[in-house]
C-alpha cells in the first residue's frame, strides 16, 4: 500500500467515489514547510467531479512555521495512477516526510 496526503478535494466523498470507486481510509496529519493557495481549474471533468472552480494547491515555503493539515489515505498503487489522472497539469506529485514520521505522495505547484 502507498500513502496520499490529501489536503482538499480528494477528501471529497464523492470525488473519492468517483475517483477511486471507494471511500478512502486514512488519518489525519501535517505537512510542514508549504503552504495553501488557490488555483482556477479549467478541466471541466475535474470540475464536474469536485463540484468546485477553485481547487487548493500548496507550494513550498521552506519555513518551518508553515504547515498543511490534511489526510493521510492509505491506497493501492493503482488508485495513485488514478488520482493522477484526476490531478490537473497544474500539480506535480512528489514524495515528502510528514509530521507522523510516514512518507506518502503529495501533489504540489509545478
């Protein structure tokens, strides 16, 4: 099993249904160092799916001082290839260290 740190939609119930076809399992936990903005998304199916626009991406700020709270979804690594197709070009995954200690995917700013 991977780790997906979701800090927005994919917390979604039915962005996860029709993402993942399941609710995900997962608990809640901290990333430090980034920070939270919006993005404008203009994938209309990721729009239809989150029923929202405007979708949170975060970036790095390097201070230790900032954090992002969020889930930690425990997922095969099928369902990474799926969020991925979920995730608009505007998001790049990368694998960090989160407060727990755990490792897991994460989609910041490109």
């Amino acid at each position: 099993m991977e780790n997906l740190f979701s800090y927005g939609t994919l917390q979604n119930r039915k962005v996860q249904i029709e993402t993942f076809g399941r609710i995900l399992n997962g608990t809640n936990d901290i990333l430090n160092g980034y920070k939270l903005k919006e993005l404008k998304i203009k994938n209309q199916d990721v729009i239809n799916t989150s029923g929202k626009k405007n979708h949170p991406i975060i970036y790095k700020t390097g201070n230790k001082s900032d954090f992002i709270k969020g889930v930690l979804f425990n997922v095969s690594k099928k369902e990474i290839i799926l969020s991925d197709k979920y995730e608009t070009c505007n998001y790049k995954r990368i694998n960090l260290k989160f407060k727990s200690g755990k490792n897991g995917w994460v989609y910041v700013e490109k």
